[in-house]
C-alpha cells in the first residue's frame, strides 16, 4: 500500500508537480525495499555483507532516480547543487518524503548535515563553502552541531560556557558538550562558543559558531550517549584546548545565537511537515490493519467503537496539526511574523503525532513495537522531539510572552493572523 496523493486544487502546479514526482517515487522504489535499505539495522551486528552491499546499491540507484528527477537536496539552493525551492514548497515536499522514515536521506536530506548546509550557504565565506560545503553535499564528508552542555540547560542558551578566545590567528576553545548528533561520523563539528565581543570590547560575551574538525587535538569524544536504551551516535564531546585558525569562525563575530536562531526556526517548521507525514503514514497502517484484523469470532477490529474512536482521533489530531503547520509556513514564506506559530506547532505537533502513533500501536497489538513495522521507532521520534530544538515548556512561555505583549499594547489578536 503506497500514499495516496493527488494535487491540491489550492496549491499552484509547481507545488503539486513536486508532490506528485516525489510520491511517486516513494510510492515505486522506496516503500517496497524499506526492509532491504535499513530493516536490517535493527540488528546490523548479524547483517551480511551480501545484505550492507545489497543496500548500498539499492541507496545509489535510489539517489540516481531522485537525481535524473531533479528532486535531490531541496533544502539548499540551485547554486549549492539544490533544488532552489521556496519555504512552502519544501515544506510541502516533506510531508511526502516522511511518509518513509528514512526517505529524505535519498533525496540528500541528512540530519544534522542538511542544517549544517544551510547555516553554511548563509553565514559561510567562499573559502567555507569550498572547504566544507561542497564536500558536505557531495557526501564525502559528515558533520555535526555541538550546542548542548551536559551541566547547563540547553532550553536556555544564554547559559552556555564553553568559550573560545583568540590566541594570535587562531581560536582556543575549551568546554563539554554532549548530544552532538552524528558525533562519530562527523568530519567537522560547528560549536558554539561563547566570545568576546569585538563591537562592546570585550565587555559582553556574545555567541558565535566555529568550525572545529573531528581530528583537531584536544577533540575527546567521552561517548556516543545511549538513548532508548540502545547506543547512539549523540556524542558526548570535551574540548581541551582545541586551536583552529581564525578564519574557521561562521560569520562576524557574535552572530552565532542568531545563526541558531535561523536554523532552528524554519527547520522547526520543515520538522512539523515530518511529522505529518509520518502521522499519515502511522495513519494508513492503522485503518489497513483495522479493516482486515478479524477478533471474537470474525468481527473486523474496525466494526468496534473503540477502534471507530481511534479513527476519528487521529483524523482530527493529523488534520489540525497539518493546517497549522501549513498556517505557519505561508508566514514564513510572507514574510509576516511567524514566532507565536513557530512555537505553537513545535508543542502541537510533536504531541499529536505521539498520540496518533501510539494509537496505531494499540491496533496493531505486539506488532506494533516489533522492528516489522516503522511504529516503534516514530513512537521515540516524536516522544524526543518535545525536548529538542527547544522543549514544550519553554515555546508555551514564549506563545504567552508574545501573545501578552500584544494585549499590553493594546491589541487584540487578529483572527485571521
Ligand atoms: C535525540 C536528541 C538529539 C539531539 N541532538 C542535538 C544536537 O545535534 N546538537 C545539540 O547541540 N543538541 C542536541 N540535542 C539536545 C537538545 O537540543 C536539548 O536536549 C534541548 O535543547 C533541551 O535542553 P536540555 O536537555 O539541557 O534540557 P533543560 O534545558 O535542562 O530542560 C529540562 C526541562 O526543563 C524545562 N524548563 C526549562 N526552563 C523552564 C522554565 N522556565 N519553566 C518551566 N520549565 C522549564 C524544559 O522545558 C525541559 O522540559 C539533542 C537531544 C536529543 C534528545
């Protein structure tokens, strides 16, 4: 069973036309080898040769498909080897590429490689670009982003210590992060680092991001952090009086909370359209199972209240999360003020996914956390997805914040906004 999409009357042609090519080569060469292109990692020490190689191929010719359709790398623009895509139409375009967990890694879209990518085209010199950009989207080097500390809250980034300090032509940087995702395989980490500020003299200490390779001496990576019980490649890193040249800073000097400021919140926005996506996904899996499970002598699990109950949920939960992601993305795309939405999607969304995914696997019964189905592992997805880029709690103090300051000054909220 493959994803139902047809063009929305609403959307221009463009948009569709992405929609449907995309589907369409989900639909044909991704869903039906998903157990060939990564089913066996769930217990990858058993896995052949025969098997890695069999997938490997599979992922090239997959890549070469979704290149010869001109639909690779949508987040990045056609100068850096991208489609050039406006905010809407790549939001658009995950909700389908989700619908596959693993998908989007075909089209060339690999966290935390794809925000790396971004932040470089946007704060990265020519000479960056060369250096890390083009081989980053080449896929001959892996990256990581190493913001979060272990002994300071990372909902609140103003409390960060790891500094970096200008030594002659290069920056020392000393601290302790951990949650750097893709840690092992990283080429090159972007850190952020606490500075001194070169505008106020050194009297505030602002943020700025420094690229810092993997085998830089002084790099000590402790672990990958387990999560959910298995091993990870979240990395837990110190950084020991690490010397990399001046000119591996992104930016001007201090605009480094502003560079996290602009990955996170677009890429919070393309994350919600994955999340529904995979709702859809959750979703599909769900009524197929309910419409031909048979229980207490022949009835279908779908003539059952509680299961009609489970149906018109996770309808409801799927359709108003996706209108409000969509809501949020054409502010993006008009340019209006987006952050009350921002914030309100990244607590909507991620809870209405674990509620739709958890649904399913209540239909599902045992197969629903077994490694046969993509369940188990959405089910962590979305639980981890109210704590990064941002938790729950700290987006409703900002919708409150937001929506106060408008009524101190008089306003109401405009219905329409
Ligand atoms: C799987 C995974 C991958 C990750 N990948 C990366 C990565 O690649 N790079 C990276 O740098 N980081 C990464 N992170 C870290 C993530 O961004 C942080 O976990 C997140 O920012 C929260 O920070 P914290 O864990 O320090 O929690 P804390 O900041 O300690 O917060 C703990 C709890 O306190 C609540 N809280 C905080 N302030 C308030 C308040 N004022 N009022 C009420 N409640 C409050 C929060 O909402 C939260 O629920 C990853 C995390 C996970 C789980």
């Amino acid at each position: 069973m493959g994803m139902n999409v047809k063009p929305i009357p609403t959307l221009d042609d463009e948009i569709n036309e992405i929609r449907l090519a995309t589907a369409d080569i989900v639909n044909t060469h991704v869903l039906p080898n998903e157990g060939r292109l990564w089913g066996w990692m769930a217990d990858s020490a058993n896995a052949t040769n025969e098997v890695r190689a069999e997938a490997k191929q599979l992922r090239e010719d997959i890549q070469n498909t979704v290149k010869s359709a001109n639909l690779w790398a949508p987040h990045l623009p056609r100068e850096f080897g991208g489609m050039g895509l406006s905010f809407l139409q790549h939001a658009y375009m995950n909700e389908i590429l989700a619908y596959s967990p693993g998908a989007a890694s075909l089209f060339g879209v690999v966290a935390p490689n794809s925000g790396n990518q971004k932040i470089l085209v946007k704060y990265g010199t020519p000479e960056q670009h060369e250096q890390w950009l083009k081989p980053l989207t080449e896929g001959t080097m892996q990256s990581g982003f190493s913001m979060t500390e272990p002994h300071n809250p990372g909902s609140d980034p103003r409390s960060l210590t790891t500094r970096a300090e200008l030594d002659g032509d290069e920056w020392v940087i000393n601290g302790h992060k951990w949650f750097t995702s893709n840690g092992h395989a990283a080429d090159f980490y972007i850190v952020m680092c606490r500075t001194a500020d070169e505008d106020s003299g050194g009297k505030t200490d602002k943020m700025t991001q420094i690229i810092v390779p993997k085998d830089t001496p002084g790099v000590n990576i402790v672990r990958g952090v387990p999560v959910w019980g298995r091993t990870s490649s979240h990395c837990e890193i110190i950084y020991d009086n690490v010397r990399v040249p001046k000119e591996n800073q992104l930016g001007r000097t201090g605009t480094g909370h502003q560079a996290a400021q602009d990955r996170l919140g677009a890429g919070r926005v393309y994350h919600c359209m994955n999340s529904i996506g995979s709702m859809w996904r959750a979703f599909d899996l769900m009524v197929d199972r309910l419409t031909t499970r048979e229980v207490h002598g022949g009835e279908k699990l779908e003539e059952k209240q509680f299961m009609q109950g489970f149906i018109a949920e996770s309808y409801m939960d799927i359709q108003s999360a996706r209108l409000m992601t969509i809501h949020c993305a054409e502010k993006m795309e008009t340019g209006a003020d987006p952050r009350t939405d921002i914030s309100a999607i990244k607590i909507f969304v991620p809870a209405a996914y674990h509620r739709v995914v958890d649904r399913a696997i209540q239909v599902w019964g045992a197969a629903g956390v077994s490694g046969d189905l993509p369940l188990a592992g959405m089910y962590q997805g979305a639980r981890t997805l109210r704590l990064a880029d941002g938790p729950d709690e700290v987006h409703k103090i900002l919708i409150a914040k937001l929506i106060l300051r408008r009524y101190h000054s008089g306003e109401t909220w405009d219905f329409g906004n």
